[in-house]
C-alpha cells in the first residue's frame, strides 16, 4: 500500500490552546484507518488541516509522497480529498442532482448523473436522482453524501461519525460500502467513537488524546476495553442498573396522534405510562416517529388527537414548551447544537437563561450577571465541561460532549420532575457517553421520571427500566429490563 495522505509533526494553536502537538498521521490506499480519542483530542482539527480549512503552525501535509499547501476546501477537493460531515450539508429542496451538481460545479447535469449512477451501481446501492434530498431517509442521505465527493474524484474519503444517526443495520450496510470503497483503491479515514467500527470494520487505528497522537495499532489483539484505556487514559466499563424504587405515574400518553411531514402521520395512537423513578427507554430505526414524540412531549407539537399528562398538571396537551418547563419539565434536544445551545452567546447566559426566567437571576428590569457567572462557574466545574477557557467565550466553541454536559448542567439545574433526552449521547466519545448517562440514572434515582429515546439500541438497553418500540409511528411492543436484544430489534423492523 502507498502513503496517499501524510501529515508529519503537525501542530495547531487557537490562541494560547494547542489544540495538536506534533501530530503524524499516515492514510494509505486501500484501507481503512480508524481515528479515535475523546471529545476535544484534536481529531477533527488533524482532519480540518487535511481539508484545508486550518493551516498547520507547524509540520506538513504531504500527498503520494509530494508536500502540499492545502489553501481551502475547494483546492482539497482538486487534490482528491472529500469530507462527509457527520451533520450533513444537502439543500432539503433540491433534489439528489442538484445536490450533487452543487459540489461539482463547472459539469454538466448529464455528465454527473451519469457518474453518479455508475458509481452507486459499484457501490452496490441504487439511486433515484430526481427525488427531493429532504424526502430521503438519514441512510440514503449519507450515501448521497458519499456519491458528493466520489463523483468530484475524491480519493481520500474522510468519514466523520458516518453512522451517528443510523440505525444499527443502516450502519452495517454503510460499513460494508467503506470496505468497498477502500477495497476499490480510495485511503478511507473512519473518525468515530463507536469502538466496535474500529474493531471490525478498518485496518489500522489511530487513537489521540489532548492534541498528540497516544498510539498507532491494528484490530488484532485489541479489544473494548484496551481501546477505552488507550482512549481515556482508564477502564470504563457501563453496566445495566435497574431502578431500586418506582413511584406513581409522572407522565402519560394516551391515544396520542400527530401528523408528520409532508401529510403522513408521524405518531398514530401512541400510548404509555412514566412513572418517577423510571427511565422509560423508547427504541426505533431513525425516521419511525421519534423527532414528533419528542417535539409532542416538549410541546413544540400539539398533537391532532390523544391526551398528554403530567402529575399534578392534568391534560398538558395544548400547554407550550415554556409552560411545562416551569413546571418541572427538562430537555436534552436531539440537536446540542441547533436546539440546546444558542452558539453565538455565552456559556454564561447559556447557562443562566432557565435560571433567569425563573427569577433567579434578577427580576425582568435587572440582570445579576455576577451571580449567574457563580453559577455558570460552579455548573462547569460540577459537570466537568472542559474547553471552557472564559464564561464569556461563544457555546459554540465547545466540543460536543462538553457542549452536551453544559446542557445537562442546565437543564437539571431544578432537579425536573420529568426529563427528556433524546440520542443524549450521540456523536460523544466513551467517557462523556458515560457522564450523561451517569447524570440521567442520578435524575431517575432522585425520584424523576425520564424518558430515553435514541436510536442506539446498545444505549436504550444500558439504561432503560422498561423499553416500548416505536416502529411507523405506533408503539407497538414494550419490554421490561433485562429484556433479549434480539426481540427488541426484530420489533424494530416488523412490518406486521
């Protein structure tokens, strides 16, 4: 195998941060090469700099043995390197095509449809292009994704967190179709927290921790919780912890219904019961209903028919979210970033903006920033979130487990009677996986009443009390914990 991608001693400083000190990196054609480390441990900065978007202060990027001067995305993408976001970047309104066409530009309609029906068929996957791209399931998008740069010529295919948002089969498939890309020729780099991709599906692994390189290895004589200690530094082992003490029922849905985009029904009938002291974990493939459940619980949504009920509050059903927030409602939103923070603000008034609306803070006329800064300063150390370097730097400079722990800091600030957490730990590397989910046992241990909904069936079966399955908008199946991995994922996919 040739050395398609080298970066030699690479180092980057934001301010006085070193985010990378003197980092090696070598990505060759025909395998795959996992990137691993925590939240914060400079991998998606060593992959900025291949892309182009950051320049290195120190060391050098060298492609098929020559060294390179990346000067942005555009000149990467000449160079054969393409990047799939874990968030991804397709217009809903366009259409396959022209999502294509728009990171191809200078090429006719004709020319790219016909390569990127070539390439799907060699990938094993069939396409329709004139399909809207905000009509496709999360899977077909990320193939989308993919066919964006290989018909741009990519050759250094860079996949950060590919299959955070799919289902556990979806990201079986999609692993079968890297190892054919690389077996096809391409240097695959697989950026990804999910140990068992590492294990099963590359060929070397690349593990950092705060901005250096820990180790270089291969699969063979590895296992999880080698790979975790390598990761953090020590041994984390999660295991099932049921509930001591189950309380009256907190939260109630009855008969519950809510239509979903484009006139289809995104929940029909839906009905269970929470009680304190529980978590109430809600598993399902992507795209079965779960983004309207939690928009209904919040009450982003009101549903068309059905009731929801709170102890103490009755019928909430046409209540807004600032009501039921008042009264005992937390949220951890699918989106940390869209919907849990405001990234342009402080962490400070990030922090502060229940307390404020509570009275804690100050009434409506004045703010007392020193004593939200207290708190803001004291929530932050409580919750571990690291990168914070001032309280009056943007949340949206966090990584994304401590941009996750500062929302949890938040949102449990009141100890809330009834908690909703949806993918809580999506994208999180090993260890603040397993602080969120520490914190979520803490709430339910305290008396609260939390409902899990995720698609990480690994993650629904760690923490859940009891499990109900959500399959085309029905909750048709519920389990008690321990329950068989197998009978949970087969109602996952029944069409009866």
């Amino acid at each position: 195998m040739t050395d398609t991608l080298t970066l030699s001693s690479v180092s980057k400083s934001f301010g006085g941060f070193r985010a990378l000190d003197t980092v090696d990196f070598v990505a060759r054609a025909g395998e795959v090469h996992a990137l691993l480390g925590e939240n914060g441990a400079g991998k998606s900065t060593l992959m900025n700099i291949a892309c182009g978007l950051y320049a290195p202060d120190e060391g050098h990027v060298a492609i098929d043995g020559k060294t390179v001067r990346i000067s942005g995305a555009r000149d990467a993408a000449a160079r054969g390197i393409g990047m799939v976001h874990q968030h991804f970047k397709l217009v809903p309104a366009f259409s396959v095509l022209e999502n294509i066409m728009l990171f191809n530009p200078g090429r006719s309609p004709a020319e790219v449809a016909g390569k990127a029906q070539d390439l799907a068929r060699q990938m094993g996957f069939e396409i329709s292009l004139s399909d809207k791209a905000g009509t496709l399931g999360v899977a077909e998008q990320q193939r989308i994704e993919i066919l964006k740069v290989l018909v741009a010529g990519a050759r250094i295919i860079i996949l950060d967190e590919p299959t955070a948002v799919l289902s556990p089969e979806e990201g079986r498939m999609l692993m079968g179709l890297v190892r054919k890309l690389a077996e096809a020729g391409s240097a695959v780099i697989l950026v990804t927290h999910k140990l068992h991709e590492a294990l099963h599906h590359s060929d070397r692994i690349t593990v950092m921790r705060g901005g250096r390189k820990i180790s270089e290895t291969t699969p063979e004589g590895m296992d999880p919780a080698s790979l975790t200690t390598l990761i953090v530094g020590e041994q984390i082992i999660e295991k099932p912890q049921l509930s001591k003490a189950v309380g009256p029922i907190e939260v109630e849905l009855e008969n519950v219904t809510l239509g979903g985009e484009a006139g289809r029904k995104g929940l029909v009938d839906v009905s269970f019961r929470v009680r304190r002291g529980e978590i109430y974990g809600v598993a399902g493939v992507s795209g079965n209903g779960q983004n309207e459940l939690s928009a209904a619980i919040m009450g982003l949504s009101f549903p068309s028919s059905g009731r929801i009920g709170m102890n103490g509050l009755g019928d909430v059903s046409k209540r807004g979210p600032g009501y039921r927030r008042r009264h005992g409602l937390g949220c951890i939103p699918v989106d940390r970033y869209s919907h849990g923070l405001a990234g342009r603000i402080s962490v400070t008034d990030n922090y502060a903006v229940n307390g404020a609306m509570a009275g804690a803070y100050g009434g409506w006329g004045f703010f007392k920033r020193g004593l939200a800064q207290a708190a803001a300063r004291e929530a932050v150390a409580a919750y571990d979130v690291q990168g914070v370097r001032s309280l009056g730097q943007r949340a949206g400079l966090l990584s994304g487990g401590n941009a996750q722990k500062l929302v949890i800091a938040r949102e449990f600030e009141g100890a809330p009677r009834v908690v909703l957490a949806h993918s809580p730990s999506r994208g999180l590397d090993v260890r603040a996986g397993a602080a969120v989910h520490e914190r979520l046992r803490a709430a339910r241990d305290r008396g609260a009443a939390v409902i899990l909904i995720s698609d990480d069936l690994d993650e629904i079966m760690l923490l859940s009390d009891r499990i109900g399955v959500l399959n085309s908008g029905r909750l048709t199946r519920e389990f008690k914990a321990p329950a068989e991995r197998g009978d949970i994922g087969a109602a996952m996919v029944s069409h009866e």
